[in-house]
C-alpha cells in the first residue's frame, strides 16, 4: 500500500489500515511501509522525490517477494502513492494489478486539471468566509495564515509536489503502457481533477490495449473524507482485487486441464 505525498503508512484516516485489516482477514498478504522521509522511515522530507517513491516501491515489492515467496502482487496507491505505483508497476514481474485511488494525470500537460483543484481551494475557503466557526477562531488567535496563504499559492499542493529534476527523466507514458497487468481507477464524483483524469487515462489505456476499469464514488472529495465514502472506496477495492485472484485462479486451472 503506497501513501500519498503528505501522508504515511497510515492512509489518509487510516484506510491502509482498516483496508489491510479486512484484507488479512480475506487472506491477503499485506504491507504498509513510510517512503523514506516520511513516518518512521529514514530520510530528509525535502529529499523525496516520485522517484524515489517509485525506488520505495520497487524495494518494498523486492522484500514482500522475498519474506513470503508471493509471485502475484497487487499495489494500491493514494494520490502521489498513486503515481509511484504507475511508475514501479512495469518495473517487476511480479507486480500482477494496481488499484489507483485519486491519481494525478502522469506524462501530461496537468495545467487545466491544476487550476481546477487551485479553484476547488479558494472555494472552500471562501465557504468558511460566512461559516460562525471560522470568526471564533479568527478572535481566538487561532487561523493559521500562514498554512492558509500557502494551501491559496499552491491550490493544495505540498512542498515539492511540483516535480525534481530526476522525476523529469521518467517516461510515466511508456510505464503505463509497458504494465501488462489491470489497473483499476476510483475517484470521487467532487473531486475537481476527476473528469480530466478519467479522459486522460480512458485515452491511455486504449493506447496500452488495455480494458479501463473505474468507479466513482458519488459526491466524494479528492481524499473520500467520510465513513461511507471511504467504506465504499474500500469495498471496492477489495471485491476488485479478490476477483483478480479468481481470474487468474480459473487460468491456471483451465491451463493445468489442458
């Protein structure tokens, strides 16, 4: 399970890890781990890159492989967690299906997508102009302006979600195209990069021959923030990944009869 830029092991409101939870208890095999510079792992924040995530990845997958002799292995990635799956997922044989929960578009143009969500922002906080709570905190000296002005700068991206010079050498095209594997996409219904996404990754998996698999979740945000939104994300996660086991458990037993 691979967590988004500002997160850690956890998921964001700890989905990894109720997801893992009823994942183990479906008989899944499961992993949670820190990218480096971030929870418990080793490493400066401002050093991690999507290349390294995607390094992360690739050794996490290395090591699962390695501890329980595993040959079919699924990645679920939030958000940035997302893009390192797109990224490692042609890089091991054994990487056998990604599930990208909220996937920014990869190996594309994301200005019109990155002014939406920068729309989506100062939106928001024009809402909480007129909400009673917000004045509170204003006289209690608690608003903090500073996280304020730079989430309306930045239209919700973290430091160093721009992209480092080394993400720049990665081909995230050719990495999409290359995964012989499935790829399921779920995004929220209110996510205001969601259309653009979905167009974008209908028109790369056409050009990988590959069957678009998506669900939205109706009325959700970009991260799913409430108990039926994120149950629903889970869910489907789970059925998804259980009926990959079931394909392929019907190949094998269609080859060993033939």
């Amino acid at each position: 399970m691979l967590h988004g830029w500002a997160g850690y092991r956890i998921g964001a409101h700890q989905m990894f890890t109720k997801l893992a939870r009823m994942a183990e208890a479906a008989g899944f095999f499961c992993l949670r781990f820190d990218f480096r510079g971030r929870g418990d792992s080793e490493g400066e924040a401002a050093d991690t890159t999507l290349s390294t995530m995607i390094s992360d990845t690739v050794a996490a997958v290395d090591w699962l492989v390695a501890e329980t002799g595993l040959q079919r292995i699924a990645l679920v990635g939030d958000c940035s967690g997302a893009e390192a799956a797109i990224g490692a997922a042609p890089l091991r044989s054994q990487i056998h299906s990604t599930v990208l929960w909220s996937p920014p578009m990869v190996g594309s143009d994301r200005a019109e997508s990155d002014r939406a969500k920068k729309w989506y922002v100062i939106k928001q906080y024009l809402r909480k102009l007129f909400l009673r709570a917000t004045w509170a905190k204003l006289f209690r000296g608690q608003l903090q302006f500073g996280t304020i002005k730079r989430a309306l700068l930045s239209g919700g991206k973290g430091a160093g979600e721009e992209g480092a010079a080394e993400d720049d050498q990665i081909n995230w095209v050719q990495h999409f195209v290359k995964f012989p594997g499935e790829v399921l996409f779920i995004y929220g219904g209110n996510d205001p990069t969601a259309n653009e996404c979905i167009g974008y990754y209908k028109s790369l998996s056409r050009q990988a021959q590959r069957e678009f698999n998506s669900h939205i979740v109706p009325g959700s945000n970009h991260a799913f923030y409430s108990v039926s939104w994120e149950e629903e994300v889970m869910g489907v996660t789970l059925d998804w990944l259980k009926d990959q086991c079931q394909k392929v458990e019907a190949h094998l037993h269609a080859a060993s009869r033939s």
